[in-house]
C-alpha cells in the first residue's frame, strides 16, 4: 500500500487501533528505503522485508535523510522521521533505521551524539522493541572513501554503547553485493530484494522470525519521499 501523507497517517492509526496477532515493524529510511533506483517504493528493500516477515509494517523513507542531515523537502533527520511515525503508540516490535551514507562529511562527534539520541529516542519511546541499524551503503568503486569507512564504524559505535544489543547489519563491512541500477549507488528491484533477503535472514539469525500466516492480516503502510518516487 503506497500513501500520501494524510493517507499514510491514516493508514498507521488502522495498524495502531485494531487489535492484531501480527507483530509489527517500525521501518524509517534514506534513498534505498524510499525506492530510489527501482523507482516505486513498493519494490524498496523495507517492502520486500514486511512481505518476508509477513508483518505489518510502518516504512518511511526520504531520500538524503541521515542522522544528521534532513534530506528531501528538509522532513528528516531519521529521528524527526521515527516521532512521526508515532512509536509510543504504535509499539512495534522491532525498528529498523538505513541511514549513513548522506553523512559521510559530518564529524565525527556530531554523528555519534545524534546516533546516541536516535536510539535513545526509540528506546524511550518502544523499550521493548527491538532495535536494528542498516548502516552505510556505498556505490561499487573500491577503494571505499576513508569518510564513508569513518562514518559507518562511528554509527556502529555510538549506537552499541547506547543499547550493546542493537542489530548491526553492515553492507560496507560485510561488502554487500547486489544488482544495482546503472551500476550506481543505487539497487535495482532485484537488488533491492536480494538486500530484503539478506537482512531477513540477519534478523532471523538473531532470533526474528517471520510471522505465520494466521490471524488478522498484515498491513502495510509506505511513505516515499525521493528522487525517481513520488509520495502518491
């Protein structure tokens, strides 16, 4: 279900008031959550995850977006994008923020602070949600520049001296490989869903387990924000 921002609000109020046996997931992003490269939000790695877990889900993504800078139209950083997605009343049962490439020139010390405070903010807001970290994404070219290496190890730092249980899923470190759109930084739709499949199975290797069908069907909520998207 892709939503326009009033749609989208309604469509998390929907998740939050009926009563469900499907676990939800709280998902806020940069470019690759909001589809850029495949260009429709719906092919975007958070989507191909919510159809994996069979979660509901709750996805928000804006192109440019980082812990620090604000991305498209100025709606971030993602922690702007986490209050509103509402996490005290939508208490999911796990979040997950892809964020850290559109950092890559902020310092060091201001990276960590605002990382410190994002999953502060969730642990406050959800404390018993689980929390998880897409960290930096890179284009092919190799050597990767020595800001992207800083940033992404400064990200993985602050937010495990926060919470030492945070889920650490790193394509820079890990030298993630996908199909990628005009061999850019970006993914294709089959790029986007080999990374679906790689952070489903991180997750269930830390002990999340894609939901069964049963019960009240999930339902899943899309704002896009983003170069080649539109937020329809």
């Amino acid at each position: 279900m892709l939503t326009a921002p009033r749609a989208f609000g309604a469509c998390e109020r929907r998740i939050e008031r009926e009563p469900s046996s499907v676990p939800t997931v709280a998902i806020v992003g940069a470019s690759y959550t909001a589809g850029v490269g495949p260009d429709n939000p719906e092919l975007s790695w958070a989507a191909v995850l919510a159809r994996k877990l069979r979660w509901s889900a709750v996805i928000y993504g804006v192109s440019g977006a980082g812990y620090v800078r604000p991305g498209k139209g100025d709606l971030g950083p993602v922690r702007r994008l986490l209050k509103a997605e509402g996490l005290h009343r939508l208490a999911p049962a796990l979040v997950i923020i892809q964020a850290g490439h559109d950092d890559g020139s902020v310092a060091g010390n201001i990276e960590r602070q605002q990382v410190e405070r994002t999953v502060a903010l969730i642990r406050a807001q959800s404390p018993h949600a689980r929390i998880a970290l897409l960290t930096v994404f890179t284009g092919p070219a190799r050597p990767v520049s020595a800001k992207l290496v800083r940033i992404d190890k400064v990200i993985v730092r602050a937010a495990r001296a926060v919470d030492p249980n945070v889920i650490i899923m790193d394509p820079l470190a890990g030298d993630w490989k996908y199909a990628r759109a005009h061999h850019g930084l970006h993914p294709t739709a089959a790029g986007d869903a080999w990374i679906g499949r790689k952070v489903a199975t991180i997750l269930r290797a830390h002990g999340i387990d894609p939901q069964p069908p049963a019960g009240s069907a999930p339902l899943v909520c899309i704002r896009a924000v983003g170069d080649g998207t539109a937020s329809a």
